[in-house]
C-alpha cells in the first residue's frame, strides 16, 4: 500500500473520530440545557389565574369514601371557590426515623382517585398535596439519622402519589410540604423534584413552611408555595385594620422573592380557627375554648383584602373545609362552614 493511500485513510479516520466526538459534545449540551431548563423556567401556565380554594383533608382510610366526600365538593363550590386540596399523610416513627411509611389512617388510593374524579365532576381543579406526619411533633423538625436512606423512601413515597395525579388528571402537585429542617439538601431536592417531573408533567409546587425564605430550589419548582400562618397580632382582635397592617410587612418580601426566581407566591395553606385568640398564633388549633367567630371572619378578610390585588399572588388554599360527618369540635375549628368567616368567603368568590 502506498503513502498517499495510507495518508488518506488516517485523514479520513480522523474525520471520523472528531464527527463522533462533536456529536457526543452536541448530545450532552442538549442534555445539559434541559437539565438547566427544567430549574430554571416554570411549567406554562402554572399560576396564570389566582386560585381560590379550599383543603379538604382526611386521616381515615375510607374518608373519601361515601356521600359526604360530595356533599363538601358542593359545598366549597357553592361558595365560590375553583380548586380543593386534596392531602394524603403518610408517616415516621420519629423525627430521627430514616424511613417514611404508610399508615392504617392513610387514605386509599381509590378513595383518594374517587376524589379527584367527584372534584373534576363540579368543575373543580384539584391540588393534590401528600404531607407527612409524625406522633406528637411537626414535619418541620424531620432531622433523619441517615438522609440519603430517607430521601430514597421520601422519593416513593412522594412518586407514588405523582403517578397517580398524572393518571387522574390532577392541575397541580406538591413535592413537599413544611419540611423546613430537611429542605437545605439543595441536590437532593432537585434528584426528588427530577423522579416526580418523571412521573408527573404539570406544575410542581414546594409548599413551605417557616423555611420559605430559605428554599435553596425555588428555582427548579414552577410555584412558589407557602403554608401561610404568621402571628398578625399579640392580642385577640376582630380589628381588619390592624391584621392588614400586619400582612403588608409582608408584600414587599413576597414581591421581591417572586421577581428573583420569576415565580409567583401561593397561600398552600392559610387559615384561622373560629377561636379567641387566633390572630395571635394562626397555626395554633387550640389556642383557647372560648368561640370567636368575628376573629375568624376577621383574619379571612385581611388577607383576602391585602393580597388580591397582587400581581405576584397566585391565591390560597384555606385549611380547612370539613369532611362530614362534623364532630363536636367544629364550633372551634378551622372551617369557615356556617360561620362569618363563610359569608366573608362568598363576598370575595362568589360574587
């Protein structure tokens, strides 16, 4: 063979080498640019309206089961609202505990598919928010012995229930809720958020708790999302004036973090019992015996009254709208059903 011939054959595998590493280059950069993408711009559409809804939780396994599951959907579209959260709880032995399990008092996943489908049959959209509960403490204090272990059970858990959205046709998904003391774990958050966008494909929400200024992946969720119940006062007061005065220290925080990471802010949760003393500890469900109705009506209407008119805002969803049958507690829960804090509901929606 002769050294032009042999010349010619190297020039060519060569050429050919360099077209088979450019394309290998080409393929990770548009790997590399969907990766950049999907934490950085938001899911179409993700919060384009303001969502006005309702919680509608259960902690029995056969909660969504039966004719009272229909008759609250028909209700909380009565007053006006468009959307329902629908919670499942799992749970963990202890703060510690590096597992997440189910429980008895877990929903089934046919009631909890029966609830979506009755939710789509009143023209209600459907927030499907999987929480995770622990024995006498808070999500917010989940600090697991090994966390690689628990965000490998949290990541079936939270996929589980991703499957099923996508299969029932639910608008929106939470990929947490108030996981304040675990949420730091940047790129382990992203591996959860990346298996759900695997199962699920619409708008993904992180709902924080007392960590919302701290998320460290606001960017790679589509809505910003907090569980909403700050102290508006230190003394009980039906004063609307003064709990506004108290909610605006916060348009300005939420401007500014919804214009950083181009997202806007959800109310995942927010709510008042109908009990003296609310307005000074929102989140406290037992915050005294005596009945405040006014209270109650009172703290719907300054926030619905400071944040409506919120470009930024994308609504709320009030905890909580009982599921009957009603127990005895409800004269001092959080539901607004038959109380002032409904009709403060029905001006605002139903309109």
């Amino acid at each position: 063979m002769s050294s032009t011939s042999d010349g010619s054959r190297l020039s060519t595998t060569l050429a050919s080498k360099w077209l088979s590493l450019l394309s290998v280059l080409a393929v990770a950069i548009a790997l590399l640019g969907h990766s950049l993408c999907a934490h950085t711009a938001p899911v179409a559409n993700a919060a384009a309206s303001p969502q006005r809804g309702f919680a509608l939780p259960t902690w029995q396994q056969g909660g969504y089961d039966g004719p009272s599951l229909e008759q609250s959907l028909r209700e909380i579209r009565g007053v006006g609202a468009t959307w329902v959260e629908l919670t499942v709880a799992w749970s963990q032995q202890s703060t510690n505990s590096s597992e997440v399990l189910r429980v008895p008092e877990t929903v089934s996943d046919s009631g909890l598919q029966r609830a979506i489908a009755l939710a789509h049959q009143q023209g209600l959209s459907v927030f499907l928010k999987p929480h995770i509960d622990l024995p006498g403490n808070s999500r917010n204090n989940i600090r697991p012995d090994d966390p690689p272990a628990w965000f490998s059970s949290y990541t079936a858990f939270i996929t589980h229930y991703a499957a099923i959205a996508q299969q029932s046709g639910v608008e929106q998904f939470a990929v947490g809720t108030e996981l304040s003391s675990i949420s730091g774990d940047r790129g382990a958050w992203l591996g959860v958020i990346d298996a759900v966008r695997a199962q699920y494909h619409g708008p993904v929400v992180y709902a924080a708790g007392r960590d919302w200024r701290d998320v460290p992946f606001w960017d790679a969720v589509d809505v910003i999302g907090i569980d909403a119940y700050p102290r508006l006062s230190n003394t009980s007061t039906t004063d609307v004036s003064v709990l506004r005065s108290a909610w605006e220290a916060y348009v300005d925080e939420g401007a500014a973090l919804s214009a950083r990471y181009g997202r806007k802010i959800l109310f995942t949760e927010a709510g008042f019992t109908s009990q003296q003393g609310t307005t000074t500890d929102p989140s406290n469900w037992r915050i005294s015996r005596t009945p405040n109705e006014a209270e109650q009506a009172a703290g719907y209407e300054a926030l619905l009254a400071t944040f409506s008119d919120k470009p930024w805002w994308a609504g709320v969803f009030w905890w909580e709208w009982a599921v009957p049958p009603f127990s005895e507690a409800e004269p001092l829960d959080y539901s607004p059903r038959g109380k002032a804090a409904e009709s403060v509901i029905r001006r605002w929606w139903a309109a």
